[in-house]
C-alpha cells in the first residue's frame, strides 16, 4: 500500500490552498480529488482581507490581482424600493486597516492560480479521478481507500472534501442544514448586460425572503450575479429532489422587486440551481490522525462572504501549527482545531444571523433596527468588520 505522509482530500478552493500552505512550510503534501479535473463553477467569489494577506504570504497575489476586480465600494440598497441602505468604502482607510483591499473574482480564476501555483511548487503533487469512498483511522495512522479499488496509508489526512464530506462521516454524523433558501448565480459577458450596472461598485439588494448580488469580475469582462430566495414549496420530505426552488419560483419570487432587480433576475441562467446548506458547527473535528478543512469542517451560509476565506485562513493556520509543533501531528491539529473552532463557528452562526437581517420582513422591528443601524453608519465606518476582517491596529 502506498504510503503519502501528509494526505489531502479535496482539490477545491480549501485543499489546494492547504496544499500550498504545507509546501512552503516545507512539508511533502499531497492532493486526491474525485474529479477528472480540477475546476470551479462558473462564478464569481469575493476575498475579503483576511483572505487576501494570506494569499499574499503564499506569493499568490499578484497572480489574483491580474484577473480580480478591486471593487471601490459595497453597497447595500433595498430590493423593493431600490433605496439605499449603507455602503462600505474600500478605499485607502480601509485598505490601512486591513492591509488589503477586496478583490472579487471568477472561481476558475482563483483556482487557477493555485493549481499553477501548486503545479510549480516541487513539494505538491496532484492526482484527480481519485475518489474516497472509505477511511480507516488507526490513531497513529489512517487509511483511505478509493472507489477503484486501491489504499493510500497516510500520518496525516486532511479532509478538504466540501459540504458532504467523507471524512467528515468519521467524527460526526450530522447532516447538512437547509434554511429553504436557493441561489442561482452566473456570470454573463459584460457586453451582454444590459442593464445601468456600476461597474465600481459591488451591489447586494436586500429584501423580503431574497437578494440579489451583482459585481464585475475577469478584469470587469463578465458580470457576476447570485441571486437567493426562499422557496415558498420547501418541505423536509421533498429536500433531496428538485421539486423546490425551481426557476419559477425565481421569478415570482422578485416579482415585487424595483425594475433593476426584476430587469437582472431575467438574464439568469436557470438551468442549475444550488440549494442552499449549513451544518450545525462542531465542537471537536479531530480523530486521530484525520482532521478537517473548509466546508468539511465548517460548511457556512454565505451571507458574510466568508465560506473560501475561512478555508483560506484553516489552511495558513495548519501549516503555521506544523512548523511551530516541528511536524508533530498529534500537537498540531490540537492546536489547529483549537485555534479554528471558535472563530469558524463564530462566522458560522453570524452568517446564519446576517442572512436573518438581509432578509428580514419589510416593516418588521428587524428591518427598521437594520435600516437604521445601516443609515447611520458612513462608508468609512468598519467597526463592525475589525472582528471578521482582523483589524491590524488591534
Ligand atoms: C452561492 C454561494 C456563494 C458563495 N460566495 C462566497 C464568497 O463570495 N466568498 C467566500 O469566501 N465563500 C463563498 N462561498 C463559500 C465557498 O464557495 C466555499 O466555502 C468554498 O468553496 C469551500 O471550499 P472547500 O475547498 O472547503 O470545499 P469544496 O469547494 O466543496 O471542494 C471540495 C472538493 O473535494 C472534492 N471531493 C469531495 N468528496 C470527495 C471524495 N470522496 N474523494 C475525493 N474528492 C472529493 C470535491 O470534488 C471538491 O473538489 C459561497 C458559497 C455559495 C454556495
């Protein structure tokens, strides 16, 4: 059987940053994916700064700002009434604060330039059409086995393997959480928007049961759009089908909307729709020599935009957490997950709420406190994203 020392399971945005992080730690790491190739949907994904300075430490920054759009300002305007409600500036205050700015991307592209990234570092290696289908753990050692039949022994396995995690199966068996809410999200050319988009500007409309949110990406050459709405026909027993949050209940769904938002949610894509999960967050996601990572760890609603930037953050921190234990596993992923838990599940639950007040009811005490909190606020007001975002001055 062959023996990988240090074993990641999922090539996606959280194991091949891993993957990165434990090379330039100056550790072997190894990546299996189950797919053909390694690949992102077609849309787009924002970095926050806390993301950002660790993906400048991985030397891969530059390679992100040359597709990525630096939005100048997020801003928050009501879905039915097209008013605005507050804005983030990400101009030089901001940038002070954090150390970075905002980037906005294409999934594809962020990948991208980790695999390159991964693909020239000689430490990293690549397999894909490897698919686990089970995992032994030894506590010294765990054992992964693939659907084609083979085993890997591993000292170490890092399950990076998503929101359905197999090695998640080992420490927990809870499922994932649905709160109703579905997203259909696509990028279209920017010649083919017709519609008065700022192209400076990321834009979230929040509303009754849905938003909607707009930014340019690939240099401004497509314009991303997600837009997410409760499904009026979820029921628990019809989960597992697509007889919910289907593309009717799109449009009627921001049939109220103001114009802009009617105008956008016709230039969707409607064949494929992304149901929208949590999960509960985990008090221990360490057994043995297996540990998680990103969504397998702490999948999140993605309200605070947070999801890839926690797995960005998991990964920096196993790396820092290897070197500081000098390679020794056991101290390592203790320290890691005592690190990770309480700041993963603090950002779990917060999106859970964010997305509670995006979506709060017009004329609701929760919609009023929002838009008044939102209103009194100025642009260059961030005291509420020093936790999120790490203030540098704190
Ligand atoms: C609508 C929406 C918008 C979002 N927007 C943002 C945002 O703006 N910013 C942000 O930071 N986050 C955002 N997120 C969250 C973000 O997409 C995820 O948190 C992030 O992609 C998780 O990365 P991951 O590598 O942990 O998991 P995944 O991307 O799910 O990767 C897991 C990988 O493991 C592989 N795999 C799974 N099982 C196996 C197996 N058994 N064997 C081998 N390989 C396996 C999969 O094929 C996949 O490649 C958003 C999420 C959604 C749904």
């Amino acid at each position: 059987m062959r023996h990988i020392p240090l074993l990641t399971i999922g090539g996606g945005i959280g194991g091949m940053t891993t993957a990165l992080a434990l090379a330039q730690a100056g550790f072997d790491a190894h990546i299996v994916e189950q797919a053909p190739e390694f690949a992102e949907i077609g849309a787009g994904i924002q970095l926050a700064p806390n993301a950002l300075r660790i993906l400048d430490s991985l030397g891969v920054l530059d390679a992100v700002n040359e597709v990525a759009v630096r939005p100048r300002n997020l801003v928050f305007l009501h879905a039915d009434t097209g008013k605005h409600l507050t804005t983030i500036d990400f101009g030089t205050p901001f940038r002070e604060r954090y150390g970075q700015s905002y980037s906005v991307l294409h999934r594809g592209d962020l990948l991208d330039v980790l695999l390159a990234a991964c693909r020239e570092h000689p430490k990293v290696t690549l397999e894909n059409n490897r698919q686990v289908v089970d995992i032994e753990e030894h506590g010294t050692t765990a054992v992964v086995h693939f659907a084609d039949g083979e085993s890997y022994r591993t000292d170490a396995l890092i399950g990076a393997d998503g929101l359905k995690s197999r090695a998640r199966q080992l420490l927990s068996d809870d499922k994932p959480v649905t709160d109703a809410y579905v997203a259909y999200r696509g990028a279209l050319p920017m010649d083919q928007v017709d519609l008065p988009v700022e192209q400076d500007d990321e834009i979230i409309w929040v509303g009754p049961d849905r938003h909607l949110v707009q930014y340019p990406i690939r240099r401004g050459e497509l314009y991303n759009q997600v837009a997410v709405f409760r499904s009026p026909s979820y029921r628990p027993e019809i989960e597992h089908t697509d007889r919910w949050g289907g593309p009717d209940e799109l449009t009627e769904a921001f049939a109220t909307s103001c114009v802009q938002v009617r105008e956008s949610v016709k230039m969707f894509n409607t064949s494929r729709r992304w149901p929208m999960y949590d999960r509960e967050p985990l008090d221990n996601w360490t057994r043995g020599r297996v540990t998680l990572l990103g969504d397998a760890a702490h999948p999140m609603f993605q309200y605070l935009a947070q999801g890839a930037c926690q797995a960005i953050e998991d990964a920096d921190c196993l790396a820092r957490q290897l070197v500081k234990h000098s390679g020794d596993i056991d101290e390592a992923f203790a320290a890691y997950q005592a690190e990770r838990i309480p700041r993963t599940a603090l950002v779990q639950r917060v999106a859970r709420g964010w997305g509670q007040v995006w979506h709060a009811h017009n004329d609701t005490p929760l919609s009023a406190l929002r838009d008044r909190v939102f209103g009194r606020r100025s642009p260059d007001d961030f005291t509420d994203l020093d936790w999120l975002y790490q203030s540098l001055a704190v």
